[in-house]
C-alpha cells in the first residue's frame, strides 16, 4: 500500500467520526432533551477555548520522538471519553465530558496535516488524494448514520463516535509513517517550543492569515450545528439531511482530488477570496429557507466556502511558518478556524435558532464579510508574493 493511501485512511479514519459528530450530535443531545441554546453552549465551549488547549497539545505533542505518538494517546482518550458520555448525568456533565474529547479530537487533523504535508513535498504527491479519502469517509458517516437515526435511535450516533475513535487510534499506529519530530536534532525543550509558538503569535502577517481564514470558516457554525435540525423544521426528512452533507462533501472530494493544477494557479490569497465569496453567497440563501431542490446547488457551493478556504489556509500556513514550529502553527490554524470564532458563532447559533430559525445564516455572512477583508490585506504580504 503506498503511503498517500496509508495516510489517506487514517484521514478516513478521523473523518468516519466527525462525518457521525458534525450533523448528527446535535440530533443526540436534543434527543436527551438539550435546548438549542444549550447545544450551542455545549459545543462551542470546547471551540472557545481551542485557542488555548490546540496550542498547548502541539507543544506537547512535539515532546514526543515520533508524530504518531501523540495521535495514537489522543484517539484513545477520545474512544473513552465518547463512551462516558453515555452516562445520564446531565447537560453539565456532558459539557465537561464533550470539552475534553473535543479538544483532543479536533487536534489529530492538524497534526496529521503537519505529517502529510512534509511528505507531500518531500514525494511529490498531491496532499488533496489522501485528505480527499478522509472527506470521502466523512460522506460515508454522513450516509449511514443519517439511515441509522432515521430508522432506529439516535443513541446509535454515540456508538458510532466511540468506534470511530478507537480506529483513529490504531490506525494512527497502523497507517501513519514514523516520522520523527524534529528530524536531525535533539527534541527542544519546553522553553524553546513555546517560543516558536510566540513567535507566531506575534507575526503579524500570520495572524492576519489565520483570523481572515477563520473567520470564514467559523462561519460554517449555524450550518454544521443546527443544519438537521433547521431542515427537519421546513419538513425535510433527517435521512435527507445525510444526502444533502454528502453532496457538499463530494464536492470538495472532487476538488481536492483533481483541482490540484488550478489551484496551485489560483494561489492561496485568491483561494481564501473565493471561498469566502462562496460562504457568503451560500448563508444568505439558506437564511431565506429555500426548496429542497435548490439546496443541492447551494451544497455544491461547499467545494469552496470550506475546501478552497481550508487548502488555502494551509498553505498560507504553512508558507508563513518554519519547520521548527509547523505543528503549533497548524495548530493555531485550527484552533481559529474551528476554535474560538467558530466557538462564538456557536453559541450565537444556539440563540439565533431559538429564535429565528434559519435566518440566523445571516449572522455567518456577516463573518464572511470581515474574513474577507481580512483576505484582501493579503495581498500587501511580501512573504506571499512568488518566488
């Protein structure tokens, strides 16, 4: 098995979890009798405070010899912490429960993509074929667990989440290369690896980078949480509402496997505009509630309101940050984009469903507005013009 596939399945193997957790955990929580405004707190505290613990779990992550390390003990925590919520404590001790299993599960992407992107340049393959076997999982999660909430209970998504988890984990041990951390030289100490993440805190032009593209991703918040439910208001079935994520997902499998030559064209700036000018055009449709028919064209807009402004961000990432301090950058990304802004629309989600319904999109174009004024500064990056 070639490495590009090896490392494409542990994306599967990630992306078979949130493909269940995105659309459908919602689902769950209400069924355990969870308000929209308590979901959305729910969720989103563990994105609030991404931009602390991602950080901090890529320092720690690079304390290790081999990247896979870390991947493997956070997949394991996860399994465990999935199956605790199965426990009928209550919305507090979901809150705590789902805080420490996020936190850890939204990191092994990141921390992935620092291995694949190394070895992407290294071979010279194309980072899109293994991360599109990821979002091709993710379709498949979408799919099944749409089919098994629809035709049985929604306990199943949990049982789902804990089964994903335990595969991440062994197939971190599995598929993934053993790439060393800090490849001809001792592992830096504490001291060291915090500074470099200083350093990036205090670059201007990578914060520029990062919020812009954040905020255009967070702005997918309404949609990844209150999606099912907002469509099961206008009378759209829930087993249609895995149809409808996998169409967006298909999307961006299309695009991530065989839009490599354009995008390398396109360059990352224009990448991140377009992607926030599809965000925008797409969140204020679906606040006006459109017919089932419509919605599959505004899915397809998913190709670049989330996977041009995910690969861009990458690369602008990755092109405004050394080797030395790649994870806790990648991390950083992260903890933006599905962390402490996506964290607030969040819980602004929560109180915009209760209340309005799906009008709340509008909030999310209203994010979209700012990243890409953000993305236009951009272009003033000397570090960003080619070579």
């Amino acid at each position: 098995m070639s490495p590009p596939v090896r490392m494409g399945l542990y994306y599967g193997a990630i992306f078979i979890g949130t493909g269940a957790s995105s659309p459908y955990l919602p689902v769950w929580f209400e069924h355990r009798g969870l308000s929209g405004a308590q979901i959305g707190l729910i969720l989103s505290l563990p994105m609030l405070a991404r931009a602390f613990t991602a950080p901090l779990l890529a320092v720690w992550a690079d304390s290790f010899r081999l990247r896979r390390t870390a991947l493997i003990l956070m997949a394991a925590a996860v399994a465990g912490l999935f199956a605790l919520m199965a426990l009928p404590f209550g919305f507090a001790w979901w809150a705590v429960v789902w805080f420490a299993a996020s936190s850890m599960f939204s990191t092994l992407s990141p921390l992935t993509d620092v291995i694949v992107l190394r070895r992407a340049a290294r071979d010279g393959f194309n980072y899109g074929w293994p991360r599109g076997i990821g979002s091709a999982a993710f379709i498949v999660a979408n799919l099944v667990v749409g089919w098994l909430v629809a035709r049985g209970s929604p306990e199943l998504v949990l049982v789902w989440m804990v089964a994903a988890a335990s595969l991440a984990s062994l197939g971190a041990r599995l598929l993934l290369p053993a790439d060393e951390v800090h490849e001809g030289g001792p592992t830096p100490g504490v001291a060291e690896r915090m500074a470099g993440l200083n350093g990036l805190l205090k670059d201007q032009a990578f914060m520029t980078a990062v919020v812009s593209a954040g905020l255009i991703q967070s702005a997918h918040a309404f949609y990844y949480s209150f999606s099912a439910l907002s469509w099961k208001q206008q009378g759209i079935p829930e087993s249609m509402t895995g149809v409808l994520w996998a169409v967006g997902v298909a999307a961006e499998v299309l695009f991530l496997w065989f839009m490599e030559p354009w995008r390398r064209a396109v360059g990352p700036r224009r990448l991140l505009v377009l992607g926030g000018a599809a965000a925008l055009v797409r969140w204020v449709a679906l606040a006006f509630s459109p017919p089932l028919w419509l919605l599959f064209p505004l899915q397809v807009l998913h190709v670049l309101s989330y996977a041009a402004t995910f690969l861009a961000s990458l690369q602008l990432v990755e092109r405004l940050s050394t080797p030395r301090n790649a994870s806790a950058a990648q991390a950083i990304n992260s903890a933006l984009s599905g962390g402490v802004l996506a964290g607030l629309a969040t819980i602004a989600s929560g109180w915009l469903f209760d209340r309005y319904g799906a009008q709340g999109y509008l909030l999310m174009a209203a994010l979209c507005i700012a990243g890409l004024i953000g993305a236009v500064r951009l272009y003033g990056v000397r570090r960003l013009d080619p070579a």
